[in-house]
C-alpha cells in the first residue's frame, strides 16, 4: 500500500471514532474487519497510530488547534484528524518512521496545505514557548523536554528541509525529476519495523477546564511567529 492510502486509512479510523460510544480496541477490531484489504503489517501500523493518537491527544489538540486559531482559519475543519495523524507521527514516530517515510506522507497531500500546517508546527519559537507552556499544563515539565520537545527539535533541520521543499515547490522553483528505469527490485513496504520508539508515559497533571481558554491567551502573549507561503 502507497503512503496516501496508509495516511487515508489513520484519518479515517479518527474521523468514524467517538470516545463516548466506542472502546478504543472495539472501534480498531470493527474497523480492521471491514477493511479486509489490508494485510498485517498494514493493520499493526494503523492501528498503533490510531491508538497514540487517542492515547495523546491532548498534546496533538493543543498544536491543531492553535493553528486553527492562528494560521489555518481558513483550512478545512474536515482535515483536523490528518493534521493530527502528521503532528503525532513528527512527535512520536519519526524515529522508526526516518524522514524518507516522513516525506512521503507529506508529499502525497496538498502542497500548500501541508506548508501551511507545518510551517505553523515546526516554528522552533512556537515550539519553544506556548506549545511547549501548554504540553507542560498536561505533562510533567521534565517529560515533555525530554521525550517530546528534544527529539523533535533534533529533527528540526530536517523538517525545516522539508517545509522549504514545499515552498519552492508552490513557488515552482523545484525542477522535475527525470524519469529512470529502476534497476534493482522495490522491497515491499513495510513501516512497522523496527519498533516504535518507547516513550513512558508519566502521571498526567489533573486536569482542568483551563487549556482551552488558556491556549489563546498564551498565543496573544506571544507575537505571531509563523511563515507565509510564497
């Protein structure tokens, strides 16, 4: 299976999700069996993304909805759970995933739309102070510098790589590549392997009815750090 439909297949077992009436595995077993395409490599890896994304969800809501605040409010709110899927696969599964994998997710969707959603998450300064301030109202401080921030800001440069792609693509400044012959056998694609990064999860902070009345607020004290596409 290509990288679009793997990535189509993690946001629609989000978009069908609701924690109210479904049980996470439940909802994983009912939707693996209608899709009886998939073999089980397919499977493993959707169903380990579907379940991080549920399991840390409050740390992909606080990026999605930022920038829908901030930078995406004219994007599509049907696209909320793809955002998701990519802000979790960046935080939690780049390092089995390597950014050749990474890439190709990116590069099956639309071009403006992921410069716009990953110049907005990749900004080192939004990183570094209100989306790092608000993972800290969820997560002990010391967790989230050292399992979420710091991995991922040590594949910042080539993440920021990436977001430069895209742009010089919207501004047509990339060239085509010239059509080869391959000369060796394609290895079936199998993303499962190796294993995912373990990352332990602490005691979370008891939570409260701040974040979200927080969230803007930790935005306006801060000035607006995001790109504009070309």
């Amino acid at each position: 299976m290509n990288h679009k439909e793997l990535l189509r297949h993690c946001v629609a077992i989000l978009d069908s999700f609701d924690p109210v009436i479904h049980g996470v595995e439940g909802h994983v077993s009912k939707y693996l069996r209608d899709e009886q395409t998939l073999d089980e490599s397919e499977k493993t890896f959707i169903t380990e993304v579907f379940s991080g994304c549920v399991r840390h969800s409050k740390i992909m809501k606080v990026v999605v909805t930022g920038f829908y605040v901030q930078s995406g409010k004219n994007s599509l709110r049907s696209d909320i759970n793809l955002y998701t899927v990519l802000c979790y696969l960046a935080l939690f599964r780049l390092d089995e995933l390597t950014m050749s994998h990474y890439r190709k997710f990116i590069q099956s969707q639309d071009t403006n739309k992921m410069h716009r959603f990953l110049a907005y998450f990749l900004n080192e300064k939004n990183l570094k102070t209100w989306i790092k301030d608000e993972w800290c109202q969820i997560y002990e401080s010391s967790y989230v510098q050292t399992d979420i921030l710091s991995p991922l800001l040590n594949w910042l440069p080539e993440l920021n790589e990436v977001i430069q792609h895209l742009a010089n693509k919207i501004s047509n400044r990339v060239k085509p590549k010239k059509q080869t012959r391959a000369t060796t056998e394609v290895k079936p694609f199998n993303i499962t392997k190796p294993r995912p990064r373990s990352v332990p999860m602490p005691e979370p902070i008891p939570p409260s009815n701040h974040i979200n009345r927080s969230l803007r607020a930790h935005m306006e004290n801060y000035p607006q750090t995001t790109s504009t596409g070309p």
